[in-house]
C-alpha cells in the first residue's frame, strides 16, 4: 500500500511540476535583403537586452549557408524562442571565420541589425533594433556593406 501512494505522489508532484513549465516558444523569421553575394555564410546573433549587446553575449547564435541567396535575400529561421525582449545582430560571413574581417578599420564583410538599418559609423544601441516577442515575429534585415 505504501508504495502505491509513493507512487501516486510522485506522479502528481511530476503533473503539477509539468503544468507549471507551460512556456511558450516562438519562431523569428529574418528576411536578410541587400545580399551581395552567395559566399560563405549568414551568422544571426540574438540578444536580449543592452547589456549583453554591449558585452558581445548573445542568448544565441544561429548559422545559415548562403547556398539558398535568391534575388540578394535570405529567409533565415529561428525557433525555440521564450517571450521577451530580443534584438538581432547580423554578420555577412563572406570567409565563413565567424570574426568580422576588417581593412584600414573598416568592416569588409556586411552587418545589419533587425528593422533597424544603421548608417552610423559607430555601434549601434540596443534599443534602436530591439523588439518585444510575444507570437511568431518577422523581421527585416538590410545588410550595410562599407
């Protein structure tokens, strides 16, 4: 009988803790424009708040291959996304090293960041390319080569 109730209990305590763990997750299609070329790859890096944009730490880094360039855009797909704040920060990863390669202190390699096209020289700010996740989101990117 003892072992029956043990049983019991514990198969409701893993209900109740199942229940409790009902997050929602999202997917973020970026439609990267402005492609220049279909060499090496797309690196998306998602942020979620100014301070890890800052420290250059995303939540996450997702690759594509640039075999699928079609008219200079890329759909790039991104899914198990928790609801929140998040900005998108894109590297055009022409050598496929996952560093932006610069020549005289200039980027050689294209970047963008998501609604948001930055025609600054300097880094942009969180909040100027940040969105709230709370469904499936599309974003734009139009890649800035110098």
């Amino acid at each position: 009988m003892r072992k029956i109730i043990l049983f019991s209990m514990c198969g409701l305590l893993f209900i109740l803790s199942s229940s409790m763990n009902n997050t929602t997750y999202y997917t973020i299609t970026a439609k990267v424009v402005g492609i220049r070329n279909n060499k090496g790859t797309m690196q998306l890096q998602v942020y979620r708040s100014s301070e890890t944009f800052k420290k250059e730490t995303p939540y996450k880094i997702k690759t594509f291959d640039k075999k699928d360039v079609k008219n200079n855009t890329l759909t790039c797909v991104i899914t198990g996304i928790p609801p929140g704040e998040y900005g998108i920060a894109l590297l055009d990863d022409e050598n496929s090293d996952s560093d932006m390669n610069y020549s005289f202190l200039l980027p050689t390699e294209g970047f963008g960041f998501s609604d948001y096209y930055h025609s600054a020289w300097s880094k942009p700010k969180f909040e100027s390319f940040k969105f709230t996740l709370n469904s499936n989101k599309e974003v734009t990117i139009k890649i800035r080569y110098v």
